[in-house]
C-alpha cells in the first residue's frame, strides 16, 4: 500500500525502516522525520505524517510484544495515550482558567 505519494514509499519500506532503527536500539524515540531520513527522502506535504506515527506505533509494538522473554505484561502505547486522555480530557485550554484570556 502506498503511504507517501509524494515519494512514494509503501507501507512495507516504512515498516521494514522502522524495524530497522528498533534493531540498532530499541527504545529510541522514532519520529516520522526519523524513518524518513534513514530512507532518504524528506517530507514534503507531510500529509502522510499520521499514518507514518500509526504506524510506528504499531511496528514498536509488535517489536517489543516479540522481544519479551519474560511473561510480564506488555502495556501498549495507544492505550497509555488513551488513558491519559480520559484522565486530563476533562482539563480544557492547558489547564488554565477560564478567566484567562491570552490577548
């Protein structure tokens, strides 16, 4: 599937790059810039960026879900984020007042 049409890079190539940075260490925070540097190319309308960090969420997990020698319990990223978002869903505007005004 294609994932870039304006370099068009395919699923699988972005997927094959991110295993590949998870191989020379596997917790580094990997961005889409990251994967697309170590392909070689660069975001141009970077409309394709939210489905790159799905998708990079996706492939981490998996990765980490494999790596496990252990039975411990392995907490998605997704449902920390979501979890966080309930927990700080209810705080709108940054936690400020609503007497605040920014102008």
């Amino acid at each position: 599937m294609l994932v870039c049409s304006c370099n068009i890079i395919t699923l699988k190539e972005i997927e094959a790059a991110i295993v590949s940075l998870l191989d020379s260490d596997p917790w580094q925070l990997i961005v889409p810039a990251k994967v697309y540097h170590s392909l070689q190319q660069r975001g141009r309308c970077c409309g394709c960026f939210p489905n790159v960090v799905e998708t990079i969420i996706r492939v981490t997990e998996e990765y980490h879900r494999r790596s496990v020698d252990s039975g411990d319990e392995v907490v998605t990223y997704l449902d920390r984020v979501r979890s966080l978002r309930d927990q700080f869903g209810s705080m709108s505007h940054e936690g400020r007042t609503k007497d605040h005004r920014a102008a």
